[in-house]
C-alpha cells in the first residue's frame, strides 16, 4: 500500500536538515521569526525513523508471514546502492585533500556500523550514522512483523511494550542531557545522540501507527486538514518554546504519529496539493538528498571558492542547487535502474 501524500514529507524534512547543517546563517532561515524552527530541524531525522517504520506497516502487513531474506534483500535495493556511491564520492574527495582516512572507520561506514562505535559515527560521510540506525530497524523488521503483531491477541502486549520502551528512551535520554555534559564530551555527545538502540522507540511507534492505520480503514475516508493545520501549529509552537525538552530521540513522536495518520487519511485540500508530480518527484529524490550533502556541499564549497562566491548566501543556495541536480540525476539514472535490476 502506497500513500503518495507522504512522499512529499520526505523531502521537506530532508531539506530542512540540509538547512539545519549548512543555512542556519542564510536569509531567510536565520530571520528571527524562522530561525528557531531551523535550529532544531535535525527532529527532521526523528520523523524520517517514524514514517519508516508507518510505510513498511504498509507495505508488508498484508503480507504476513515475510520471508527476512527476500525483505531485507528488498531494503539493501532500495538504500544502500546510492549509500555506497556517496560514501565512495566523499572517499575521494578526503583522498584528493589528502585528509586520512581510517580502514577502521571505512569498514564500519561500509557495512554501517558506524553509529555503534560513538568515535566513528559521525566518520566520514556523517549523514550516514542515520542509515546504520535505519539498518537495525530493517534487520528486527521481519520479527518485528511476524512476531509482534502476527496474532490479534498479541497486539495490548506490543503496544505495552512500544509505550514501555518510548517512556524509557525518553527517561533515559533527558536524563543524561541535564546530569551530564555530553556537549564537551565528543564520545557521549555520539552516543546519546547517534546509537541505534535509542532511536529503536521512534521506529517502532512509526510500526504501530502503520497498522493502527490499516486496523481502521474508515479513517481513510475522511477530511482532515484542519486536524493537519493544528498538528502543525502545535509543534511548531513546541519548538519555539520547549521549556527544557529535547525532541531528538523521539519525544516529538507524540504529534508526529497522529500527523501520519491524519495526512494518511485526509481527502481535503492539503492531499490535493501533496500529490502534484513536481512535489512527489521531490519526495522520491530526498533519499539521494540526504545522503548526497555531505559530500556535494564540501565539493561545492571547493567550486564556489574557484568560481569567486564571497558571500555565505552564494556558497550555500550555489551547493543547494548542486544537491537537487545530482540529486535528481542519482535517483533517475542511478537509484531507480539498479533498483530495477537487483530486484529482476
């Protein structure tokens, strides 16, 4: 089951973690009125684990029992190819500056492990600490799946569990933000921030909500925008005003979960305009959006110094731009025909 007015959502989160890293400093997202909702987009991270575990719900539910095998060969398809090519991109431009690169770390991007070991999560192409966090919900998926919601009688017992794991991520992560400084302490830093284990509540709530979803087809044929534009209100006010929370990890999970559901289900004119062609293309390239602005924005930096860019503004909306294309050009020419080809 494919749900187009999601796609779109994709990319405005991976954009705005692009933003988050590179235009925190550009107009108009350092204006006082904006800039607050920027500096806190790496929650853009926390719904792209939530929306994961909602669509894979939705595509495989109806397909109980899964073959693990056949699915996670389905999951390498789709992600890891552009991984791979953007990892090796931003190998060789750490060879061309003659910057090291540590084996240790090469392997462990490689076969993304990188974000276990807190000192190498951020190595290399850092956007890829996410996919090794994303690698560990593919690999629980199937049992996930198969185990958890495969009897109706099971269902009270993981949503015990799901609430049960959420609170204690939460607990736990808020926990070490105020006891201890793990924004002088690089390795806690990582570890808080980055470690698999302690997104595995976003992911699982995302799994819940998919088959919430598909329990009660009847929500499907409502109109939901005003319910969407709430949502939206409501968290865009948390952000500014989050009196002591942190809403990395998941905390945000609250309002991001009905969000899902309510634009799942909405017939008004919010999915009207999600659905245009221009807007899902954008969404189906925010893969190669994420993984690719590492690497295109130090390579662009290098090019915009040659071309004689002397503002912050130019270098950014010059990489920006860079982004889309290559972008664009990875996911039509690259991601999609070796997508075809491994799945034959």
């Amino acid at each position: 089951m494919r749900i187009d007015q999601l796609t779109f959502l994709r990319f405005i989160a991976a954009i705005a973690i692009v933003i988050y890293h590179y235009g925190l400093a550009v107009a108009p997202f350092n204006a006082y009125g904006m800039s607050y909702l920027f500096k806190q987009a790496n929650i853009g991270v926390s719904f792209f684990y939530i929306l994961s575990g909602f669509v894979m719900m939705l595509a495989y539910a109806n397909k109980t029992p899964i073959d693990a095998k056949q699915f996670l060969w389905n999951r390498f398809a789709r992600i890891y190819p552009v991984y791979f090519l953007a990892l090796i991109g931003t190998c060789f431009f750490f060879y061309y500056v003659q910057a090291p690169i540590s084996g240790k770390d090469f392997m462990l991007s490689l076969f993304c492990l990188q974000a276990w070991i807190p000192s190498a999560a951020l190595s290399i192409n850092k956007p890829g600490w996410s996919i090794s966090v994303e690698a560990l919900f593919y690999i629980a998926f199937p049992f996930i799946l198969n185990h958890l919601y495969a009897k109706k009688s099971r269902i009270p017992y993981t949503l015990m569990g799901i609430l049960t794991i959420f609170l204690l991520s939460q607990l736990g992560f808020h926990y070490f933000i105020h006891t201890y400084p793990i924004h002088s302490n690089q390795e806690l830093h990582h570890f808080i921030y980055y470690f698999p284990l302690l997104h595995i509540n976003e992911f699982l709530v995302g799994t819940f909500c998919g088959w919430y979803f598909l329990k009660y087809p009847k929500t499907s044929e409502r109109n939901n925008d005003i319910i969407i534009i709430l949502l939206l209100s409501t968290i865009l006010v948390l952000l500014k005003y989050p009196i002591g929370f942190h809403y990395h990890n998941g905390l945000m999970a609250v309002l991001f979960a009905p969000l899902l559901i309510s634009i799942s289900a909405n017939k008004g004119i919010i999915t009207r305009l999600l659905n245009k062609k221009p807007l899902l293309f954008l969404g189906e390239i925010s893969y190669g959006i994420y993984v690719w602005q590492y690497p295109i924005f130090i390579m662009g930096n290098k090019l915009g110094k040659w071309i004689g860019f002397q503002t912050t503004a130019r270098f950014f909306y010059f990489n920006l731009l860079l982004l889309l294309m290559i972008s664009s050009i990875s996911y039509l020419f690259f991601e999609k025909p070796l997508r075809k080809y491994l799945l034959q």
